[in-house]
C-alpha cells in the first residue's frame, strides 16, 4: 500500500480501466445535474472512500456548481476525513 493507512490500496487506483483515477474519469456529461454528481460520490464512499473523498473535492470546488450542492460536497468531504 502506497502513502499509509489512509491511502488507497494499489489495486484501487484503476488499473482496470486504462490507468484513470475514478474520480477523473467520472466526467461531468454522465450526470443530468449536480445532484446527481453527489448521489454517485455517496455511492462510491460506500466502495472506496478515498475515491469518494477525491469526487466530493473535485464538486466542492467546481465554480459551475452551485453554491448549495458545493457546500454539501464539502460537508461530506469532512464526514469522511474525520477520524
């Protein structure tokens, strides 16, 4: 495991699919609004919560999402930082 406990484990930094983060590779065209964007992070952190924390960073600081799903985007982001 790269970069300690809270890393990812290696074989979760998509190997499978041409060497794209997850996060990267969710492109903003795939969902039909914002929310939809959160509803697949929350998805994720069920899965890989390090992917789902990089998907709540990515939307958190997305200036062409408004302010209320960024904000909710952040707050999540800290739920899964927490210790």
């Amino acid at each position: 495991m790269v970069g300690g406990w809270l890393a990812a484990p290696d074989w979760a930094h998509g190997v499978s699919n041409g060497g794209a983060d997850f996060a990267e590779k969710a492109d903003t065209g795939m969902y039909e609004d914002d929310e939809g964007r959160i509803d697949a992070a929350e998805q994720l952190a069920e899965h890989n919560p390090h992917a789902a924390a990089e998907a709540f960073l990515a939307i958190a600081c997305d200036g062409a999402v408004g302010d209320e799903v960024r904000r909710s985007a952040a707050e999540r982001l800290a739920v899964l930082a927490a210790p």
